[in-house]
C-alpha cells in the first residue's frame, strides 16, 4: 500500500547481497553452483524457516573472491541415474533383462 513495499530481506555488510530468491516446496532440493566449480544440493526440507526480514540462512561460505554461479530448483526425483564406474549406462529402450545381465 502506498507505494512502501514489503521488507524482505535485512541486507547488511554481514549478510551480503541477496543472489537469487526462488519459489521452493518442502518437496525440492536446491542446488548451489559457485565460479570455482563447487557444487551442493541440500533438501529445503532441512533449512531452518526465518521469519520475514531476517538476515537469512547461510547455504555455502565463499573463499576470497569467489561468486555464485548459479542458484535452481531440483524438484525431488530428479536424480539422474548413478553408474558405476566401467560400466556402460543403459539407456531408456535398453534395460538389464535385454542385454542379457
């Protein structure tokens, strides 16, 4: 109203700018990609809810000069298949039972 807006986020020389702001379910992961090739995925699940205008949940620490590349929504389920290594990934019109394992 008014033209004041909705604080929602206490941005300090702390805390540090706001990179990325998603709309997220109990349901999903998040996954953080840094500029050095660091990647997390944790369940949203696990993070701590705040109240409105707070300083926020710390998700990864930075060294030096090192940025965020990248913040997305995995919804849960989406893991891609693990193979081990040596072996040859299956794909979708080939199972175990028709190559012969």
């Amino acid at each position: 109203r008014g033209g004041k807006g909705v604080k929602t986020l206490s941005v300090t020389e702390k805390t540090g700018s706001l990179i990325s702001i998603l709309n997220v379910t109990d349901e999903d992961d998040l996954m953080i990609i840094n500029r050095s090739g660091i990647t997390i995925r944790t369940g949203v699940e696990e993070l701590r809810v705040m109240g409105r205008a707070t300083q926020g949940v710390k998700l990864i620490s930075l060294r030096g000069d090192d940025q965020i590349a990248s913040v997305c929504r995995v919804p849960k389920g989406d893991d891609e298949e693990v193979v081990a290594e040596g072996e040859e990934p299956t794909t979708d019109s080939e199972s175990p039972a028709e190559s012969g394992e």
